[in-house]
C-alpha cells in the first residue's frame, strides 16, 4: 500500500564554494603553487602579478547611469560588476608577495639514468648478439636499490614470450654473473645475501674477509640474528677475529643502487610552508610568501564587460558572453578570497600552535614540548577540529632547529608519578636516550626499560615501551647487540 507523508529535515551541506577552500587549506606551498597555475591557466578572468592600471578610477565608471541598471534575464547586474565603490572588488589581490624572490622550484640533477648507466659497461665485456640481449634484459630488471627481484624460471619465460629470445637457466645464469662484475659492486644481485658475496669477492683477499664471506655463505642466519657465541663456536675463531669480520661486513653497501647519484631524477627538496625565529626573546612567524601571491582580474575581461554595459540591444550571444563572463569573475573573485582566507587560517592556527608550544620554540629542548591535541589547538581559535588536522597534516615549518613537520608538536598526554600530564614525545625522548646509554654487550629488554622509566616517574608499560620504541624505530634487544 502506497502512502504519503510529510517529513521535515534540517541538514547541513557544504557548498563547492566551502569544499575547495578546505582543499586549499590542505595544501602544502608546492602543491598550493601547482593548483594555482592550474586555476590560472584554466580562468583567464583570473591573472598573477601587480595590477597597476586605472581602468576602475571613478572617472570610468561614473560615465555609467546608475539609475538606469540594465538586468537581463539571465538575472546579471552589470553594477555588480561596475561599482565605483572606494575598494572595487577587482582589485582584491594579496600584495606581500616578491615577485624577485628566489626561484625554488625543485631542481633535476643532470646525468644519465641508472639504467643506461649499467647499460653502457656491458660494451666492455665480450659477449655475442644473444648474450648481449639477455645481458640487457638482466639490466632491465634491476630496481632502484640494484637487485633483480625475479626468479631465473621468470626471466627465461619472458624473455620468449616478449623477446622472441629462447634460452636455458644455465645460459641465464652464466649471463648474470657477467652483469654482477659491473659497478656499482653488488649490483644485479636477486637478494642481499648475494650481494654482500658478491661485494666481499671483488674485494683483496684478506683473513677478515675470508671469514666475513664464510659467516655470508655459510652461517647467514646467524649473523642476522646476531648469534655471536655461536657464531664464535661454529667457526672456531676468537671473539677479535669475529669483530674484525663483522666490520668488513658492515662496511658493504646494503642497497648498492642508491650509492650512484646520476640518475636523472628529482632532488628531494622540503620547502617550508612557515618560518619561526627568535627576536629578542621573542618568537617571529612569518607565512612562506609563495603562498601569498598578487592577484587580481583581468583587465581584458573589464574591457569587454564595459563595452557590454554600453549596448543598449543585447543580441542573445552577447548575454551568452555576459554569462559566460560572469562565471568567470565570480570564479576568478571567489578564489582570490579563498587564498586569503587560506592565508589567515594558516597563520592563525600555525601562531596558536607556536604559542601554546612557546617554551619549547625559545630554547629547542624537545622535554618542554607539552601534550597538545588537534582539539586543543581547535578551542584555542575557534575552529573545526578538522580544519586544525588540515592544516598540520602535510605542511612543515622552519625553525631554529631544524625544518619540522608541524604535525610532529601533536601528542598525547600521560600522567606521571606526581599526576602531571606530560608529553609522549617527552617520553620517547627519554626512552631513546636510555637505549643509547645501554651497553651494547648486554641490550635492555622492553621489561627493563619499562622499569628504568618507572623508576624515573613515567608509569609505562612493557607493550607501551615497545611501541614507541617501534615508533623510533629502534630494534629489540637481541638485534641491538654489538661486540665489544
């Protein structure tokens, strides 16, 4: 049985307009600068740089009856875009920004690519038309970090399928060893292991390195788990001789693709979205100022809407052109409000921050960083928790210690001995500073540095310790182990 009823609802939606704006807030001064020229290239009511016609003076727009406004019926007030108002709205613009200001835009490194540089060895060994295929095939698979991560059975599959090249594992595998003799030594290895040997073989023979390579090939897994007594006992050497060996070992380089810098891609490069400094005792913030650029209408889009203003007989193409002209402008003068509402909302969330983690911007001491939740920061200024998290989740600021993410000031709060709320960095910071301390010969357990931090007023548990410790990225105790 069908039925008709009334029903009343009070819903809350944003508008694009709302949305676009949090997005805005979201972005990090790279990303922001993309976006920008995006918008730029997209509007063309909407320019960058300093506006300094007198195309909106009150002599140009007083030649306008005001009286004798003339409204379409696409609902277009032709005032609405000709005021001769004190500030007229086509000169919204943010004027703080340099334009000499140096270029930081992220550079590229000049240079051949990784793999063209393997590629360019294999001329140097002599190999015929179907090994100098497969050889190159080899090279085509190693990674980033110089391992050939697939099995010998894959690449005589592919090498039919794709490369018409019929080969056998034997002829595979005699190939790879001529590719394991090009640099960066260990390159083209299928796992560490095999690179650490192939690392330790191209090196002089010495006694250390006849053993390194002996825990390599033969007692690996002992090594990994730093078993040294056993190790000691499995090889019959002295506990000197194994530190000795265990030296050479670390010098190789784990990830022998990363030790060559030509490759032809981009420096990474962290461009700060604030700067604090100190000033006489005071702290001095200040926004990035490629997040505050000159902007402002385009003169041209003025011009034709002028001209529209003059005709009496409106033909249906020019209001098509009013209309399209409209969209533009309001377009145009939507997002010129919305950088500046992005630029408030970042210096006042990003000054709330600075202030509520004062004692910790004047003298650098991590210990003085209080507990500080987005909510915090959100009651401070009186915005939405997630426009707080918005702003801190991806943007960095420069500091006189270092350029910090800004979302790392954030943490929980726990209670110590004396029932004060302290920081969990706080305590991170101290929990790394008693695994340094330790001796390396007898590590501290998860249970031993939950108990060191009792004893120095922080009530925390053993699965709470192993967690910041994970969070440090500091490992368990038995792999912390060194000879001493």
């Amino acid at each position: 049985m069908l039925k008709q009823s009334l029903q009343q609802k009070l819903q809350q939606k944003l508008s694009p307009q709302q949305i676009q704006l949090m997005k805005l807030i979201q972005l990090p001064t790279q990303a922001f600068e993309q976006k920008l020229a995006l918008e730029i290239e997209e509007n063309p009511a909407l320019e960058i740089g300093k506006d300094n016609s007198d195309e909106f003076s009150n002599d140009n727009t007083d030649e306008y009856d005001d009286s004798g406004t003339d409204t379409i019926e696409t609902e277009i007030n032709i005032d609405d875009y000709l005021s001769d108002d004190e500030i007229p709205s086509y000169k919204l613009q943010s004027n703080n920004y340099n334009s000499d200001e140096e270029d930081n835009r992220i550079p590229y490194s000049a240079g051949i690519s990784f793999n063209q540089f393997l590629l360019s060895q294999l001329n140097t060994f002599k190999l015929s038309d179907q090994e100098t295929q497969i050889a190159e095939f080899l090279v085509g698979n190693i990674d980033g970090n110089g391992y050939i991560r697939r099995s010998i059975e894959d690449i005589v599959d592919d090498l039919a399928f794709s490369e018409n090249i019929y080969t056998t594992e034997d002829e595979i595998e005699k190939v790879l060893k001529i590719v394991q003799q090009i640099d960066p030594p260990g390159v083209g290895a299928r796992n560490l292991r095999e690179s650490l040997l192939i690392q330790l073989n191209q090196k002089k023979e010495t006694t250390e390195r006849k053993i390194a390579i002996d825990i390599i090939q033969n007692s690996f897994d002992l090594f990994v788990k730093k078993h040294y007594k056993k190790l000691i006992h499995k090889l019959n050497i002295s506990k000197e001789i194994l530190k000795e060996a265990i030296h050479e070992i670390e010098k190789l380089n784990p990830k022998p693709g990363g030790s060559y810098s030509g490759s032809n891609s981009n420096v990474e490069q962290i461009v700060p979205d604030f700067t604090i400094k100190i000033n006489e005792g005071n702290l001095d913030l200040s926004l990035n100022a490629r997040n505050a650029p000159d902007l402002h209408i385009s003169k041209d889009y003025n011009d034709m809407l002028q001209g529209y203003a003059k005709s009496k007989d409106k033909s249906k193409a020019q209001k098509d052109a009013i209309m399209f002209i409209k969209q533009k402008l309001d377009a145009a003068k939507w997002f010129i409000d919305a950088i500046k509402q992005r630029q408030q909302t970042l210096l006042l969330t990003m000054n709330a921050i600075m202030q509520y983690q004062k004692e910790y911007f004047l003298s650098g001491d991590e210990r003085k960083l209080k507990p500080m939740i987005l909510k915090n920061i959100a009651d401070e200024i009186d915005m939405d928790i997630s426009t707080i998290s918005r702003v801190a989740n991806s943007k960095y600021v420069d500091t006189p210690y270092g350029t910090k993410l800004l979302k790392e000031y954030f943490s929980e709060s726990m209670k110590n001995k004396k029932g004060e709320d302290i920081s969990t960095k706080e305590i991170k910071k101290i929990l790394q500073t008693v695994i340094e301390k330790e001796n390396k010969k007898t590590p501290l357990t998860d249970e031993k540095l939950s108990s060191i931090l009792k004893e120095k007023g922080y009530l925390i548990a053993r699965r709470t310790v192993a967690k910041y410790r994970e969070q440090l990225d500091i490992s368990v105790a038995r792999l912390r182990k060194e000879i001493l």
